[in-house]
C-alpha cells in the first residue's frame, strides 16, 4: 500500500501510519480512497491483529479533509464521489477495537475518520484542532461527519461546529466529548494502546442497545429549540443562496431520530446532492483550489527570490501594518516617515498587536522581541541603502509620491524594486518620476494589513516581467495571495467594489426604501448593504475619487444623479462611520440606524416604486459587479478568472457562495447573464452594457471556465 504503513507489535497491536508520500499533509486523495477496502481486508483477515491504532506520519497533523483537487472533478455534476462513507462504516464494523492516536490538525474527512474509530485519544495541546470546515466551502460532511457528530456530543453542542465549520482545539474538543482522552504529546499512540490492550470494546457507542445521545432525542425543548435557533441564523448568514448549511441541518434533524445505517444513508443523499450544485463546485474552486494555488504565486510560482530587507516609507495606518505583517515573517525592516517620534509611532502598532498575541497565548515572548527586534524606525532615507524592496505608503497625494519616489531613489540600489501602495493613482504615471520604471510597480494592500490576505500587484506599462515576479514573491513570503492586474483607474478591485456601492446610489435617487436596498445587499451574502459600504469607505473618499475622475475623463465620464447626495452629505460633515454620521447614525455602542433626514436629499418614491421586488434589486446588485469585473477581463486588466474571482471575494467580500463574480457568470450561463444585462441596459442604461466579447462567448456558449467551441478551447 501506498498511503497505509502497516506495524504489527508484539501486542497483537496492527499500528496504521497514515502517510500520503510527497506531501507534507494527508488528504483523502482518489488514490487513498482506492487503497482504503485492500486496507479493511487486511486489518480485518488477518489473525494476529487483536486491534487496530490509526496514527499520523506528518508532523503536525493527521489529515486535513478530502482532497479538494480530486474532489472538484466531481463537484457540480451528477457523478458520485468516492464511497468514503461506506468505507467507514465498515471500520467501525471491523470487529476489532480501533483507536486513533492523535496529534495535529484533524479536519473534515480526517475528523470523520476518527469518528468511526472506536476510541480517540489527543495530545493535549491547544495546537491540535478539529472541526468539519466543509460548509464554508459549500460542501457538507458526507462520510458520517453530521451522524456520529451528533450521536458523539448531542444535537445542542454539534449544531454550531457543523454550520458555523470553526475548528476547536484538543482540550476543547475533549469537554465536548470528541476526544475520549487526552495524552502528553509524545504519549499519545501509548495511551491509544493501553486502551486496547485493557479490553477497549469493539463495538461503536450507538451500535450498542440503548445508547442515549448526550441531550437526548431532537425532541427535548433544549434540542427543538437549537433547530430552531439554528434555522434562524442560516436565513440570516445564507438567504438561501447555498444549500450546504440547510443540508446539514436536515441531516442531523432527519438522521439523529433512526439507526445509524439510516442516518448515513440520509447523510449521503444530502451529500449528494449538494455535492451536485454549480454552488458547491464554484466555492471548492475559487475559495480553495484557485486560491491555494495562487498563494503559492500561480504562473509565477518559484521564479523569483523573496526580499531579505524591505523598506517601509510612511509608517501611517498601512505603513505600520506593513511593517508587522513583513516582520513577523522574518524580513528585516526599515520602517521610515519624516521624523523619528512618527517612525517610532508607527512601530508601537507592531508592539501592540504582538501584546495582544502575546495576551491570548498565540506568541511567545521571545518571538514577539524578535518581531519587533528587526523593524528599524528612523527618519533617515541613508536606510535604504541596502534594501531589496521598498514599499511606499505615505499620503495620496500624486507630487509628494512623485517627490519621495526621487528621494528613495537618490539612495536605493539600482537593483531593488520599488513598490507603490497607492489606492487610486495610476502606477504609469507614479513611474514617471522614476529612473527606473521597469522596477516600479504597485503592491496595493487592503485595510487592516494583518487580517486582510488579499495583495493586489499593479503592473505598469513599462514594469517589467522580473519585477512581477519579485513582488509575487514577497507577497506570497509575507503569507499573502496575490493576484496580479494590468494599471486601471481602481485597478481591479476598487473599480469593480465601487459598482456595488454606486448601483446602491443609483437605487436611492430613483427612490427606492434605503433599507429595502440595504437588505437587498446583505441578502445577496454580500458582507453589507451598499450604503453602509459607503459610509465605512469614507465619503468624502468617494467623492474625491468621483471628481478626481471626473477631472482626468472629462465628458467621457458622465457624473450621475446620485453624486450630489453625496455631495450635500460630506458638506453636512456627514463622512460616514469615521464621523459617527453619514447614511447612517452612529450613536455609540456599535449601534447603527438608517438615518432619516435622507429623504430630503433624494427623491421618495411612492407605491411599488419605492418598493419594488427584492429580486430584481438583488440581480442588479450582483449582476453591475460581474459585469465590471468581465470588461476588466476582456480589457486586459486582469488576465485570469481565478484571480478574479479570488481578489473580488477576498478584496471587498464579493458574495463567496457565487466562487466569484467570473463564476457567478457562468453559473448562470453566459448566455442568460447577456440577456438579463441587455433588459436591465434597457431600463436602467449603458452602464450594463455587455462587451462585445462576452456576448461573443455567449453566443459560442463558452464560459470563463467552461469553454464549448472550439475555437476557445
Ligand atoms: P496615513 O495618513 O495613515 O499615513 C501616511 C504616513 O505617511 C504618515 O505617517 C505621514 O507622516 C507619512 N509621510 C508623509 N510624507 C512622508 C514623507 N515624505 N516621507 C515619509 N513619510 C511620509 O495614510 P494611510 O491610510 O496609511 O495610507 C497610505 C497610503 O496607502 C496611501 O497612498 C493610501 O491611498 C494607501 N492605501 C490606504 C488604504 C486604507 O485603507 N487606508 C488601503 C490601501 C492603500
């Protein structure tokens, strides 16, 4: 066997290394799936195997799901999966006592494996986590994870790890009763054996007559009401947008009343028919597979050398966090801004996140005066004599960046790069003021740097491929996902998030109920309605993008009747969350209303006209955003749908359930797409317009990923 290492010890004891070769974690691989019944044979046939310990042969973990790269090859058609769920009822049927020793991250199918062991035994380390992610990626657990979740540790307490997918870590899982017995790493596989060798019973709890489930029956009132609950938070998180979630709580509802053989056969029906929607094939694509493979830097992958020693100038909000998110990798630091006490402020935001890492047990002492060992404040740009890279993040403002692109030069090595985090000014133009623009380009991080991993990298029209590859390379070494764009006004992702906010104005001046129009928002799963997007971007940020826009097209950029609402808004000091007024109240404690002398800045509307069917308001929603983000493909701005996709759900919360709004487009069918686009041109204006590549891909019946004619593929 391949992936199995069978060990047999004087004990009886067959101990199974579970180690999937050239990787350095397991997953449930086609191939592991295939070995799994000659495995079965084995431990069963042979007699001198009183028991069984299942164990890992990576460091740090057992095994982290399905493989999702097999499984999109199924995902979103009718054909089935792999039979894993059979496979692991017939271990616990084996008839000889299987325990797990465990000590890493346990995830999904892993979990699910351990779960049809007999006994767990844990290292007992907050590092150790288990859970069942798969409803983030639109999936649900189908090999007995909703059954033996639910038998293990009552309907109550399962509920929220199956909906919600979070992992948990030993101890935890241990007082939830997931984990039978936590050991002292190292002593793991020996408490697993002790357990065996004492007479550790064969047969699975809810196998034996009489078993009772931790909290009972679904019929105890604690237990209807945690459906009841549990319904209430899926309308709210899912709008029904994607099944998974539904299907989970049907299967625990459905299968925890009956025999567990019942219970599996519900669960897979429910898998199945999950696993079939174009939902769970666009979110294992975009949110996974796409996205792990563009972390690792994509077609740029490994052809460039990471940076050892990075400038950082403008130690502001994203200098500073610059700097912490490039230390706590190991890249030396020079964090700069025009005096020492603004340098020094900058480096104190790195102090404060490492206490607060420090605070919840997440870092060492000694790794935290490290991290914070090798940032350099300082005021003198003589620093950046020796840096690889420099990363410039002061104000926007197009002279000052011009004037500290030629200081920074005046010292910087001919060969380092020079990168702009720019939100708005076009990387071309920044490069004029450079000596050497083919080492100038854009690396445009999202707010806040620590938590945000998206990392947009703007070419400019003469930054050349190496330099491409060389900030690939640093994003990726800083642990970010970079996705590479062609120089736009907004680049990618700002010009296609400005749609949504904007098509949420347009709404407002034709007098639609403000709060029909944040509900519109929220339930297309996008993170928040449009107008609450606009007051935490920061109006009066809008509006200079607007006249900024406006100033550099001139005619060619039509100014639309809902700038001068914005307009009265920011002269009313009316800015947004920033401000505690703008489209909404702010009154403190987190709290927020609708604010209501709105109405005497836009129109209201009467009858069906202020109300009109949340439908058609959810498809203009989404459908402005796709649209923007298909002329950004078609004109060369971004050049790979999955980059796309991924920057448009990690960059502004692009709604995930659709894999993003390049799949959102073929999920529905190009061709649908182009004729709901051609209406909504017809109602609404050009704004919806469809480029005429996309109506051509249309009529061939080609997608962004799916291609028909010949000619595309
Ligand atoms: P900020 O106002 O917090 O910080 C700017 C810093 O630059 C200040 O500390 C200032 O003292 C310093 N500075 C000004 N002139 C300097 C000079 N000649 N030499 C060295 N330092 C100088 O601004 P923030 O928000 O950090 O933005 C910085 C850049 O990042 C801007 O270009 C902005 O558009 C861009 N950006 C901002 C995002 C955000 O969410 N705030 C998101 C993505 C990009």
């Amino acid at each position: 066997m391949e992936n199995f290492r069978i060990e047999l010890d004087a004990d009886g004891i067959a101990v199974v290394t579970f180690d999937v070769p050239g990787r350095s974690m397991n997953t449930l691989t086609n191939s592991v799936i295939a070995e799994f019944p000659a495995l079965l044979a084995k431990l069963r046939d042979d007699d001198a195997i009183k028991g069984v310990v299942f164990r890992s042969g990576k460091v740090g973990s057992f095994c982290a799901g399905a493989d999702l790269g097999d499984l999109l090859e199924h995902a979103g058609t009718r054909m089935m999966p792999p039979p894993v769920s059979a496979q692991l009822r017939e271990l616990e049927l084996l008839g000889k006592p299987v325990a797990i020793a465990l000590e890493g991250l346990t995830l999904g199918g892993g979990l699910e494996l351990a779960m049809a062991c007999h006994y767990r035994v844990a290292a007992n380390s907050p590092k150790v986590v288990f859970g069942l992610p798969e409803v983030t990626i639109g999936l649900l657990p189908g090999g007995g994870g909703t059954q033996r979740l639910a038998r293990l540790v009552g309907v109550e307490k399962a509920l929220p790890l199956l909906l919600e997918g979070k992992p948990v870590p030993a101890p935890r899982a241990a007082e939830l009763g997931i984990v039978d017995e936590l050991a002292a790493e190292g002593e793991v596989l020996a408490a697993a054996k002790r357990w065996i060798i004492g007479g550790g019973s064969a047969t699975a709890r809810w196998d034996v007559k009489g078993y009772k489930i931790p909290g009972g029956t679904p019929y105890t009132p604690a237990n209807m009401q945690a459906f009841m609950m549990a319904a209430a938070m899926l309308r709210k998180t899912t709008y029904g947008n994607f099944p998974a979630a539904e299907n989970i709580l049907k299967c625990v509802f459905e299968g925890i009343q009956l025999p567990i053989e019942m219970g599996l056969a519900i669960e897979t029906r429910y898998f199945i028919k999950t696993f079939a929607t174009p939902q769970a094939r666009a979110m294992i694509r975009s949110l996974f597979v796409s996205r792990q493979a563009l972390a690792k830097g994509g077609q740029w992958a490994g052809k460039a050398e990471a940076p050892k020693k990075v400038g950082v100038i403008g130690a502001g909000m994203m200098g500073a966090g610059i700097a912490y998110v490039q230390a706590a990798r190991k890249i030396e630091t020079v964090l700069l801004d025009v005096d020492q006490a603004a340098a020094e402020k900058g480096k104190g935001y790195s102090r404060q996140l490492v206490e607060k890492a420090a605070k919840r047990g997440r870092m060492t002492e000694s790794a935290g005066n490290d991290l914070l060992d090798r940032i350099t404040p300082s005021a003198d740009y003589a620093q950046l004599r020796d840096v690889d890279l420099v990363v410039e993040a002061v104000f926007e403002d197009f002279e000052l960046k011009h004037k500290v692109i030629r200081q920074v030069e005046e010292q910087l090595p001919a060969t380092a790069l020079f990168g702009s985090n720019t939100s708005t000014l076009p990387i071309s133009s920044l490069a004029e003021a450079s000596a050497q623009a083919d080492n100038f380009i854009g690396i445009h991080f999202f707010s806040p740097v620590d938590r945000m991993d998206l990392v947009e990298i703007i070419r400019g029209t003469k930054t050349s491929e190496d330099a491409v590859a060389r900030a690939v390379a640093y994003a990726v070494a800083i642990g970010k996902t970079p996705i590479v764009v062609n120089d736009s006004r907004g680049f990618y992702t700002s010009r296609c998030f400005g749609t949504y906010i904007y098509e949420g104005l347009e709404m407002l001046v034709e007098g639609i109920t403000p709060a029909l129009i944040e509900n519109a928002g929220r339930m297309t799963s996008m993170p928040r309605g449009p107008l609450e997007i606009s007051d935490d971007v920061a109006n009066d940020l809008l509006l200079r993008v607007i006249d900024q826009t406006k100033a550099a097209l001139g005619d060619a950029y039509e100014i639309r009747p809902f700038v001068p609402v914005i307009r009265s808004l920011v002269e009313a000091g009316r800015l947004g969350r920033k401000s505690g007024a703008g489209f909404y109240e702010y009154p403190g404690d987190g709290r927020k209303q609708l604010w209501s002398g709105l109405s005497d800045l836009a129109p209201v509307a009467k009858g069906e006209a202020a109300l009109p069917d949340v439908e058609w308001l959810k498809t203009r929603l989404l459908h402005r955003q796709a649209l923007e983000a298909a002329r950004c493909f078609h004109e060369g701005v971004i050049e790979d749908p999955r980059a796309a996709d991924v920057g448009a759900i990690m960059g502004w919360g692009f709604a995930a359930w659709t894999g993003g709004p390049l799949s959102y487009i073929d999920g529905l069918g190009t061709a649908r797409f182009v004729a709901e686009c051609d209406e909504l041109a017809a109602k609404l204006g050009p704004r919806f317009a469809v480029p005429d590549a996309l109506r051509a891909m249309a009529a061939q019946g080609d997608g962004y990923y799916q291609k028909r004619s010949k000619a595309a593929a």
